[in-house]
C-alpha cells in the first residue's frame, strides 16, 4: 500500500501546534446538532494529539458560505456542543488563518484544544489558493488530516497545507485508507461488489471501474432496471434510464471482457403504487406488467447473491438493493446486509460499505456495526470507488 506518516511517525509534539484538519459539517436543527457522528469520529485523533501535550487547532468548513463570512455557518454555533462530545471545553477562534489565530496560541499552553473559523470564510480556500495556504501554515508545526470526506478536494485545508509543512493521516484517515485499501486497492480475492441505488447515471464511472476490479458484479436498485431494459426485458412504469441502454450494454461487454460475473435479478417485487405497504407481488423479469414497477431485489435472486457472496472473500458495497426506505421493499437490502454481516463475523468476509443512503441501510438491517468498516464519507467514497486519486490523500503520500 501506498504509505503515509501517522501519528506513530511523530516525535515529541509537547507545546507543538498541530493543525489538524477534521470534519465538523454536522447536521443542525436551529441551533442544535441533531447527530454528532463526525464530531465522534475525530476525537481519537484529537484526544491523542492533546494526550501527547500538543497544542490542538481544528481545521474545518461548515457549510457553503463560499468565501464569505456568515454568521449563520460560523463554527462558533458547534463549539460547545463539540466540547460536549469531547468530554471537556474547547475553545473558538474567530479566525482560521493569519495573526488572529497566533494570538489565540499564545494563550494557549500544551493540550489545549481550539477550534478555528470555518476554513471557507476565505475565497482560498476553495481556490486552494497557495497564499492563504502559507498564511494556514504560520500557525502550525506540523499537519495532520484526519478528514477523509474532504480528501477529494484540493483546498488549501484538505491539500494546500500539506505541501508545507511535516504531514501526517490521522486516526480516522488512517483507518479508512487501510479499510479502503484491503476492499479494492489489494484485496483478497474473490471480490464481490453490491452497487445499487437510484439511478446509473450518477453512478457510471463507479461501475465502469468496478467491472475492472471485482469478479462479481451485483446491481441492484434502480439502476437494475436500466440494464434489464437494455437487453430488452420489459420493466413497466419502474424507474428507468432508457437512453443509457447502450451505456449499460457497453459496461455489460466491458465486464465480459475483464471475466467479472454481473449478477442482474431474474425475480422482482412489483407493485402498481409507491407507498408503504401496498399490494405487492413477486415477479419473474420477463412478467412485469406494463402498469408495474419494480422497487426491490426478489427473494429467489437474492438468496443466489447471497451464496456468491459466499464464496467470496471481500465485499464492497454502494447503494441500497431496493427502494428500502418504503416497507417491504427493504427486505432484499436487509436479507443481503445480514449475510454480509455474518459472513464478517465468522471471519469469512472483509466487507466495506459506504454511502449515504447505504449507510442509512445498513443502520436500518442493524447490521453497520458488524460490517468490517462502513465509511460515512458520501462523495469521497464514490470517487474513490471510481478508482480516482483523491487530492487530498495523494498529498499525504510519503515522498
Ligand atoms: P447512496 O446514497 O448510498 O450512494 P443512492 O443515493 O445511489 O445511494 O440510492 C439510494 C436511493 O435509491 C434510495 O432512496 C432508494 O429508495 C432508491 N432506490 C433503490 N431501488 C429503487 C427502485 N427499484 N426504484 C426506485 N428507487 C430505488
Ligand atoms: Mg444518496
């Protein structure tokens, strides 16, 4: 695997400024966070850090305020109730770059920790502008990215700042790159992949990619129906891209060529509403009727892609397998998430999800925690599921 410094790699940090880029983009529901899963998932980090005597200077954006200050998506409004994840106070800054900040850290003293301004009040930051970069740096001894949601864009925050100063992954950024990098980079074989959701538009380059890297592909969802349809099987009133029929017959072709098994399901769940619970019935592909639509995986398919993920030592898995958020077109999501997730804890499957509708699922089959690591990254995990180099993580690369 491509190597980073972690925080094993530093020395004594005892009174060194360490500016730590996190994600703080919390949910807000007027002025109270309503989840504060990735005020949690950076406290590792943090805590070791300021264990370690370090003084501690969160980097973060809240928001889109696109470089202009707004009070509304300033980090003040979470400061205290980070303080309260964290278990002790935290000071704010209202600034996240030049003399401002260096006036805070001189009254600060070893394991204090501070969070600054919302990075995106600066125009830079965006721009991954180097002179707001250099400004950042001033105020800090060393680098650490703990913020792999943001790693897929080149902000002076995410990218800028690593170029200048000793770099390091922290804890959760380091943890997703290994996960991430035992599910696709270098994993064991086989390898199976679950990609489902709403639509192939938004997800084409994620399967052009995986046709290249896994030997099975399973499709599920919505976007199931685009590819029955381009090999000709009639799918009624379901949601269906028929202008990618000759996009989903390339893919289909392209995995041919790369010997990788695209799983498509031969039985659906119809129904001639969308609404919870309404009159249902199982179909086979080849009998849905012209008023139908399919909104979930059968039960028939789904029990034969859950004996291929059996035989298979790795699972990656994007996007629900049915409209799941609408009983009962959860069950094939739910039934497959179980397997996963027994196959993971009989020490079968390393199994690596993510997605924010995915995790949604997952969370609701009550099976995230037996996953071998779900990331809650939403566009950092598409892209890197596309296979590309995110920016932010090539920065930190050892040189
Ligand atoms: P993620 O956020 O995990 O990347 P997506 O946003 O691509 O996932 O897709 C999730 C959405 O796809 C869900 O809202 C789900 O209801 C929808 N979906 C799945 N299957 C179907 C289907 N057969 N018909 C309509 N919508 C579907
Ligand atoms: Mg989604």
């Amino acid at each position: 695997m491509a190597s980073f410094h972690t925080l094993d790699d530093l020395g004594d940090v005892e009174g060194k400024r360490a500016l730590v880029r996190v994600d703080l983009n919390v949910p807000m529901n007027d002025l109270e966070v309503t989840d504060d899963t990735r005020f949690r998932a950076t406290l590792e980090t943090v805590n070791e850090l300021s264990g370690r005597g370090a003084i501690v200077l969160l980097l973060a954006h809240f928001g889109r305020p696109k470089g202009i200050q707004s009070p509304d998506m300033s980090l003040s409004l979470v400061t205290r109730q980070y303080g309260e994840t964290l278990g002790r106070p935290v000071r704010f800054v209202d600034e996240s770059a030049g003399p401002a900040v260096a006036e805070a850290i001189a009254t600060m003293g070893p394991g204090d920790i501070a969070i600054l301004e919302n990075t995106r009040f600066y125009a830079g930051e965006e721009k991954n502008d180097p002179e707001l970069a250099r400004v950042m740096a001033e105020n800090g001894d060393f680098y650490v990215n703990d913020a792999f949601s943001a790693a897929h864009r080149a902000h002076a925050s995410t990218e800028g700042l690593a170029h200048l100063l000793p770099s390091y992954a922290g804890r959760a950024m380091e943890k997703e790159l290994k996960a991430l990098e035992a599910a696709l980079g270098n994993p064991e074989r086989p390898v199976a992949a679950v990609v489902g959701g709403a639509k192939v538009s938004s997800k084409l380059e994620v399967l052009r990619h995986l046709v290249t890297k896994v030997d099975h592909l399973i499709i599920g969802g919505g976007m199931a129906n685009t590819f029955l349809a381009a090999r000709g099987i009639d799918v009624g009133k379901s949601l269906c891209e028929h202008d990618l029929a000759s996009t989903a017959l390339e893919i289909l072709e392209a995995a041919d060529k790369a010997n990788c098994i695209v799983h498509l399901p031969y039985d659906v769940v119809v129904a001639r509403e969308f609404a919870p619970n309404p009159p249902t019935r199982i179909a086979n592909v080849h009998e849905v009727e012209p008023d139908e639509m399919i909104l979930d995986v059968g039960p028939a398919a789904v029990e034969a892609l859950a004996d291929a993920i059996k035989t298979c030592r790795t699972l990656v898995w994007n996007g629900p397998l049915g409209a799941f958020e609408t009983p009962p077109f959860d069950k094939a999501t739910v039934d497959l998430a179980q397997t996963a997730a027994a196959l993971t804890q009989s020490g079968s499957l390393v199994s690596v999800a993510g997605g924010g509708d995915t995790v949604a699922a997952l969370n609701h089959a009550g099976v995230a925690d037996r996953f071998t690591f779900v990331s809650t990254a939403g566009g950092a995990f598409l892209e890197w599921m596309e296979g590309k180099e995110l920016p932010g993580v090539k920065a930190l690369l050892r040189a």
